[in-house]
C-alpha cells in the first residue's frame, strides 16, 4: 500500500474520500462546512437526518451528484469527541479503508484533520492511519487453485489530504504502516499450513526478513542443538520427520552488545499433542501453534527498520510434536540444556520444553531481559477468553513496559498470579528436577511456573497468546484466521524502552 501527503488544497481533484465526522459536533470541520456550502447545506442535513452517521465506527457513503467535483465521500462517525480515543480512530479507520476495499475502489484521499482531537493530533493520526489502512486490508494468502466468486480488489493507494506538518506526518504514516506489515507477516506466517510452513520453512523466512532488513543470524541445527545439549527441544522433535531448526536473529542497535532483550518465541509447526494425543476436534487448527515465532518475527521485521536504540536477540525454537516409533513418551526423562532434568508427564505440554532451551540459549548469549510469547495453554483461553493475552511476570516494573505498550497498540493484556504452590507442583517429581505437566487446575499458571525456572532470576515477561493467536471472526482490523497479535506490542515496547 502506498502512502503520500497532498495539501489540503488538492483535495477536490479526488474520487473517493474519507471524513470523519463526530457526534453533536458543535464545530464542524472547515472542510465538511466547505463541502456543505458547495452542497447547498444538503451535508448538514444528512448530519441531522442521520443519512450520515456520527456514531462510533459506523460508516455513511453519499454521492455527491456532480455538486462537487469528488465523486463520493465514506463518511465513518467517531462518536462523542470526549469519549474519542486511540483506540475508536484505529478502528474506525479499520472500518472505513474495509469498505473502501471492499466496494472496489484502489484509491482513496483521507481528511486528516477531521479525526482529530484536543488529545490526538494529526501526526499522532496519521500513524493510526496507516496501520490501520495496512492492518484492516490484508487478506489471507491461499491456495485456490482459481479465484473463485467475485473478482477482488485491493486498496493501493491512501493519500492524505492536509495543511498540517507533512514531513511528521508522512514519518508517522510509514512508521504506523511498517507496524501493520510487520503484524500482517505475522498473520501470514501463522495462516500458512504446517506442511508448507516447516521449520525449515520458518528458518527459511526469518532468514529473508534478516538479509531484506539488514539482521545478523544464525540457523542451529539438530547436530549443534545436540552439541549444545538442547535435549528438551531435541525431544519434542524426536516423533518428526522434520528437522528442528533454533532460530536466531539478531538486532544490534547499541555500540556494544550489552543490555540485550531477549523475545523468545514458540515455533511450533504443528502441534498433535504426541502421545498425549490430541482429539480429533483439538487438533484442528494446530497449525497456529507457532503463533509466538511469527509475533517475534514480525516485531523483529518492524524494528529493524524503526532502528529504536536497542539490542534484540530473538529466539525461535521450532519444530512440530509428532508420533512415531521414535517419538518422546510419557515417563520419560530428558536433561534440557539449562542441565535440569525434566521428567515428561504430558507430550501435550511440549511447548514448555521447546522454550525452555529456548530462554536458557538467551540466558547464554547475553539476555538481561527475557520476554517470551507462546500459544501455551488452553487453560488461558478459559481463563481470559479470546481478546485478551495472559501474562505472568517475575519483574513488575518490566510488566509495566510491557502493558504500556500493550495499551498504545489496542492489544489488551492481563496479569496472572504465579503462586508458590504451583511452583512447588512443578518442581516435584520423584525422578528428575521438575514435571512438565502437574494437573489441569490453573495450568496456564503451571506453564509460566515452569518457565520461569529456567528464567531464574533474569527479569522476565510470558505472554500466553493462546487464546488471541487466531479469531473466528472478523473484525475491524482484519479478517478471521490469525490476528499477528504482539508483533506491534513487541515492538512498540523494544521502540520505547528505557532502562
Ligand atoms: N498448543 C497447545 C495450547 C493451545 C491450546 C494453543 C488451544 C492454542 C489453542 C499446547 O501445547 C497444549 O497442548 N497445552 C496443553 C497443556 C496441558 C497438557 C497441560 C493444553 O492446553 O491442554
Ligand atoms: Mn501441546
Ligand atoms: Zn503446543
């Protein structure tokens, strides 16, 4: 998609536009008031007859009849300007740039400053824009043979019409739409199937996002993952045909590699459950269960090109849970590279294993900082439903940067206990240091508990995306299927961090 700033003056060289327009609004932009007088006042009673809409996110297409010389205007309400926030004008404009899209037009001019607001200004609008514009349009790559239906069309095209600063504002329209490439390849990581996308596929990606964006990285495969002595994410992968592959990227933008955050993400390919097998419903969908990769490698996309202050290393463990005669049991006992053993109660809870090494190789390699994402437990799912992310913590203050970040990028999180008792549950076993899978009661809690073992003391923050991984609607900032969820708050918290 394609972005550019025109002065305001141009605007009436357009086909299609975009206005927002709020509720009860007691003063009209100049330019609605403008377009009205042209109109012979037929806007403001449109306004009054409700044929245009005010309210929140709904949106109101006019032609304009040849009494102006734009063709139509999508007119999205914003509701009541003091109830306006970040949040309704990314959505808003979500909505809008949808319809757009999807009534066919490719172009479309947007009158920035009839979103705004005494608390968000138009170069602060022109980032929503553009994510929203990049987010709300993506569509799910397939593999159709023939498109079948209806032809699409995509909205290519979104210039801005404004007298406001255009070098901030055109800044803030690249770094918005950079944060919804970044999430959409997230999305299409995670949509693509477990036989397409294989590990080595994923190396594959992460190895392309490294060489466009200008990333360091490394590749570890089985045979350096057994010298190093990863023996749990080398059991998750011992039922598969497909090798393992310990990803690697890294962002250096400190003088020295010093203070590295690490975001260690799950890459599970496709996740059967193992022995522990999944059921014939539970399975489906699977695929997503490398939804915590893509969230990395998508906020690794965004901040190699945001080139924020900071070290990043990030860590993909990756491979798929399968059976075969040579696959991993329930009973067994592996020794993970931190050197604790681990004695397998649950193949199911596999994903512990894999990030595990995981965190341990980020511990190794210089991590102060640990966040890791992970579609980890369906007990999240139970707990926070399907809008919002779990999130457990040994470091409050870490927490906070984290939930701020959350909030800037409409991506709610919620925080869950870690008790010592569930500690203690993970840490009994009478055959190895810790169990993967001590009961069913609180096991998203379970899951971080056992985590943070092999995090110790390194400040660290676990996001259980479980349950916002993928949606079974769509909404305002996309399609159904996978929503690249955290890949903006990631990165938006890397862009902000301070010590
Ligand atoms: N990948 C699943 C978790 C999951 C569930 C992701 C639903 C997305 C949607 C994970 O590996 C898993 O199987 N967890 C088990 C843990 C249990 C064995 C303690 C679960 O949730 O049942
Ligand atoms: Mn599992
Ligand atoms: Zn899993």
């Amino acid at each position: 998609m394609e972005f550019t700033v025109k002065k305001k003056e141009h605007l009436y060289e357009k086909k299609t536009l975009i206005v927002g327009v709020f509720k009860e609004d007691t003063s009209y932009n100049e330019t609605i008031l403008e377009m009205d007088r042209q109109m012979d006042g037929s806007l403001m009673d449109m306004i009054k007859d409700k044929d245009i809409r005010s309210d929140s996110k709904k949106v109101s297409t006019i032609h304009t009849l040849g009494k102006l010389p734009i063709k139509r205007i999508y007119f999205v309400g914003l509701g009541y300007k003091d109830q306006y926030s970040v949040d309704i004008a990314r959505e808003a404009f979500g909505r809008v740039c949808q319809k757009v899209q999807g009534d066919g037009h490719q172009e479309v001019s947007v009158v920035l400053d009839t979103f705004i607001q005494s608390e968000i200004d138009e170069v602060k609008i022109a980032q929503l824009l553009g994510e929203a514009a990049t987010l709300s349009t993506y569509r799910i790559v397939h593999y159709k043979k023939s498109e079948t239906g209806e032809e699409v069309s995509n909205l290519k095209k979104v210039q801005v019409d404004t007298n406001g600063e255009h070098k901030a504002i055109s800044a803030n329209i690249k770094v918005g739409s950079l944060y919804g490439t970044g999430a959409n390849k997230a999305r299409t990581l995670v949509n693509m199937p477990g036989n397409i996308l294989t590990p080595t596929k994923m190396a594959e990606e992460a190895i392309s996002i490294a060489q466009q964006y200008g990333l360091q990285y490394d590749i570890l495969e089985k045979d350096q993952m057994e010298s190093l002595g990863m023996g749990a994410l080398l059991a998750v992968n011992k039922g598969s045909e497909e090798p393992p592959k310990m990803i690697i990227l890294k962002y250096q933008g400190k003088k020295n590699w010093e203070d590295v955050i690490a975001l260690v993400g799950k890459g599970i390919t496709f996740d059967t459950g193992g022995y522990s097998l999944k059921s014939k419903d539970s399975i489906v969908e699977m695929k997503t269960d490398m939804g915590g990769a893509a969230s990395v490698l998508g906020a690794m996309e965004i901040i190699a090109q945001i080139k924020p202050e900071q070290n990043v290393l990030a860590v993909i463990p990756s491979t798929d849970n399968m059976i075969s005669g040579g696959a991993m049991k329930p009973d067994d006992v592996i020794t993970s590279m931190s050197g604790k053993t681990i004695e397998v109660l649950n193949t199911d809870a596999e994903g512990r294993l894999a990030l595990a090494d995981g965190i341990t190789y980020a511990k190794q390699n210089g991590a102060k900082y640990i966040i890791d994402v992970a579609t980890l437990t369906g007990g999240v799912v139970v707990a926070l439903g399907n809008e919002t992310t779990g999130t457990m913590t040994n470091d409050q203050e870490l927490l906070q940067s984290v939930e701020k970040a959350s909030e800037n990028c409409g991506e709610p999180i919620w925080q869950l206990p870690i008790p010592p008792k569930h500690k203690e549950r993970v840490c009994k076993s009478k055959v190895a240091d810790l169990n993967n899978s001590p009961g069913r009661d609180g096991h998203a809690i379970f899951a971080a508990a056992f985590l943070q073992e092999f995090v110790e003391k390194t400040p660290w923050v676990h996001l259980d995306i479980a349950g916002t991984a993928m949606k079974k609607q769509a909404d305002d900032l996309g399609p159904s299927g996978a929503t690249g969820v955290m890949s903006r708050t990631l990165a938006n918290f890397i862009e902000n961090f301070s010590e």
